[in-house]
C-alpha cells in the first residue's frame, strides 16, 4: 500500500513527454504468442500491469527483458498453454493471451482476469466469440479452458463492442491459416494499430478501423519490431491536469486524430488547447463552461478520460453532467472528491452532476482505481493544503513514472511505503 501527501496549490506548468499506450502493450505481449521469431516491443511503458502481463509471458516459457522502454521477447521458447501465474488475477488484459493461445496450441487455460473494480466485467463476449468459431468451453469456478483442434473459416458476431473481446477473437484469427469474419468490433486506436501490426506480420486483413473485420490468419507470421503508440488517455489527462490547475504546458506526444471527441468537449468548455504538429499546447487559467458527457465505445467519449473531466466540471461555472454508459462503478470517486467539498451528486450509478465553483479543501481521500486514482491526484495538487491520498499504488498500474512527471511541472508530493 502506498500512500501519498500532496502539498498544493500548484499551478502546473512546464513540457510533459507521454509515455506508450498502456492499453496497446498489454495486448502486443499476448501478440508474440503468435509470432515465429524474436520480436522488440518499443516504447512499452514500465508500469505494473505491462511488468505482470510480460510475467504471464515468461512463466509460459518464453525469454524476456524488459529494459529501457523495450520488451525483448523470443516466443519461440513458448511450451505451455495452461496460464497458472497469479499475475493474471490481476489485470483484466490477462485474458487476451487465450485467443493466441488457442491458435498456438489448440487449447488453453487460463483464471478469470482481474483488473480494476469498476463494474462486474464479464467475459461473456470472449467466451461466446469462441464458440462461435467452434470451440468448446469448459468452466470451473477459478479457471476456464477452451479448446479447437481444427479451426475452419467463420463468422464471429461479438455481443459487445468489448476491446479486449475484440482483441482476443482477433488475435486468435490472426494465429489460424483460416477466414475469420468478425462483425460488432470496438474500433479503439490501439486495436486499429494492433490490425495494422498483424498485417505487417504477414496476416491478411479486410476492413480495418471498421465494425466488420475480416482475417486470414497464419502459423507463419513474423514481426521485428512493434512500437507501441503514444498513451492517448495520459495525454488526455495531462491536459485535463494543466486546464484544471490553471497551468500551461506542452504534451507531447498528443495522439490529437485519437482524441477527437474529447478535444470537442473541450472547446465547447473554452479550454484553450491548440495542436501543432504532435504536441498540444493548453492554457488553463480562463474562464470555463460547463458540459454533458456520455461515456460509450470509440469513438465517442472514452469512459478513461470521464473521471478527469469531473475536475473540468469543478472549475466550470454551472451545472455539469456526465454519464457514465460503459461501467457502473465508476463514479464513486465523485464521493472521494465530496470528501474535499466538490459539489457533486451521484444521481444512480451511470449518472452524476458536479456544480462548479467550490473551493476545494484537503482531506485524506482514497483512489478506487488507476483512473480516478490519477484524477484524485489532480484534485489536490488543485487544492491549498495538504491532500492525503490512500491506496495509491494503484495509479503505479497505469501511470509511467507520474510523481516524477508532476513534480516536474511543479506538483509538491511525497509517497509514503
Ligand atoms: N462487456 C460485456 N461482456 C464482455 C465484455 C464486456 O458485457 O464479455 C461490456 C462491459 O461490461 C462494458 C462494455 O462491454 O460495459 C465494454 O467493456 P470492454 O470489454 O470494452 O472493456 P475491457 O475490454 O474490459 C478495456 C480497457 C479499459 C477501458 C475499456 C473501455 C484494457 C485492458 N482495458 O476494458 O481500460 O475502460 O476497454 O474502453 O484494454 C483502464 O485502462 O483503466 C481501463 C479500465
């Protein structure tokens, strides 16, 4: 457990350098699975979850580093098919090594993932996917298996525009010399970038960026390199962090193409945030409108950048509202920021409205999850006083270095073991 004292108020100002897609690299690990040769995954930020998904890798056999950014990985060593490492009870991405997995070998178990506590994740999707390729599922009450001798050309519909169901129905069809049709895809960049990988792996894809892929898939695909793409949710939160704190600063890389519908929100707001070239520059500081969002899968607003908005609605003048559409606990931080006097209302768990205005007062509050633990974060680097925040080692998971970033810009914090 780890906690953190926070010294506000700060102003942050300065340059800020985001760090590779957390949700990209917990997918491109499970992608060597399918891989014949030694394979670099570059720019891979050093976070938790990535370090407990590259675990997962390794305890399947195959040889890792990770050092400097990079993941070095030979997958050819890869002999087991059955996941026991208890790292994958704690992540969610833990799941996407069965699609690879089942290509590779022809069966796979695996326990149920873990991940944040932000509504009841099912895997339905995942599971249903697989049988629509005609696989056969057993479950138990830890650990589920499936298992394909011969795959065939199919049609997968997905329940759900799931990211991870997608990647896993996509990761599997990538692995198997057969035609696989999957209809309902998310379109997340970072499941677009992982298509454009395979591709150059040597797959054969149709449709991709859109909800109607197609995949011929092979047992011959090989890659040199995989460089993960900028994290577009850090880059968001950054500049929800300088608009907030009435700071300046320069993000860079800005994945802008990726933020289209959080950047509307923000001008709608009058938050000054101008792009040029790969780096946005905001300006906080002005005065700020409030705004509705309605979290829902890309690309319309991403449920990961909601809780950062919640510190935009607090310096807003007027009434804000967020709908949170895709996870039914994930905004209960709202309670955590009630605490340090925001005035918010949770009206049920997918809707919540925050009155702008309040000055905030430092309290010893708790992060939920790695989202609303960042957004915490901000909160007190926002507020005069001394913030405690509890239960953060959790930002660990998806933040690369971010004491160090926000000291950098300024933010006074000390971490307690
Ligand atoms: N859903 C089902 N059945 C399933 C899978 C999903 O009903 O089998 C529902 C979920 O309950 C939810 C919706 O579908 O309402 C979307 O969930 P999705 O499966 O897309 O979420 P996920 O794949 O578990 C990923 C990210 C999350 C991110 C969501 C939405 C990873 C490892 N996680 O989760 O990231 O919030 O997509 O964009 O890629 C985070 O980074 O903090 C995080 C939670």
């Amino acid at each position: 457990m780890a906690r953190l004292k926070i010294y506000g108020k700060t102003k942050l100002c300065g340059r800020v350098k985001i760090s590779g897609a957390k949700n990209e690299a917990l997918k491109a690990i499970p992608l060597t699975v399918i891989l014949k040769n030694k394979v670099r995954i570059c720019n891979a930020p050093n976070i938790i979850d990535v370090v407990n998904q590259a675990k997962i890798l390794e305890s399947l056999g195959a040889k890792i580093s990770f050092a400097d950014n990079v993941i070095s990985v030979d997958p050819t060593l890869i002999t087991r098919h059955d996941i026991t490492s208890t790292c994958a009870g704690k992540l969610r991405a833990s799941i996407v090594f069965a699609g690879p997995l089942l290509a590779r070998f022809g069966e796979v178990s695996l326990p149920y993932p873990g991940g944040c506590l932000i509504g009841a994740r099912p895997i339905d999707t995942h599971l249903n996917a697989f049988r629509q390729v005609g696989a056969k599922i057993k479950e138990n009450k830890d650990v589920f298996s499936i298992c394909l001798a011969n795959p065939t050309n199919s049609n997968v519909i997905l329940q759900e525009k799931s990211v991870t169901a997608t990647e896993n129905i996509v990761l599997y069809a990538a692995g198997v010399p057969v035609k696989t049709k999957i209809e309902n895809c998310a379109i997340e960049p970072e499941i677009t970038d992982l298509l454009h990988q395979l591709v150059k792996a040597g797959c054969r894809i149709k449709g991709i960026g859109e909800r109607s892929v197609e995949i011929i898939g092979s047992k011959d695909l090989s890659i040199d390199e995989f460089t993960v793409m900028p994290d577009r949710i850090e880059a968001g939160t950054f500049a929800a962090a300088f608009i907030s704190t009435g700071g300046q600063g320069e993000i860079s890389p800005f994945p802008a193409e990726s933020l289209t519908s959080f950047l509307d929100i923000l001008e709608d707001c009058g938050a000054k945030i101008k792009i040029k070239d790969d780096t946005a520059i905001v300006s906080g500081g002005g005065k700020l409108k409030p705004f509705k969002i309605s979290t829902a899968p890309y690309p319309d607003f991403p449920t990961d950048l909601q809780s950062p908005m919640s510190l935009i609605a607090a310096c807003a003048e007027g009434e804000s509202i967020i709908i949170e559409n895709m996870f039914e606990n994930r905004l209960f931080y709202l309670n955590e920021l009630k605490k340090m006097g925001l005035k918010a209302e949770i009206l049920d768990p997918h809707t919540a409205k925050i009155n702008g205005g309040a000055n905030l007062k430092p309290t010893t509050i708790e992060s939920l999850d790695l989202r609303s633990g960042i957004t915490l974060l901000i909160a007190a680097i926002m507020t005069e006083g001394t913030t405690i925040i509890e239960n953060a080692q959790i930002i660990d998971r998806g933040y690369e270095k971010i004491e160090e970033k926000l000291k950098a810009l300024g933010a006074k914090i000390e971490r307690i073991d």
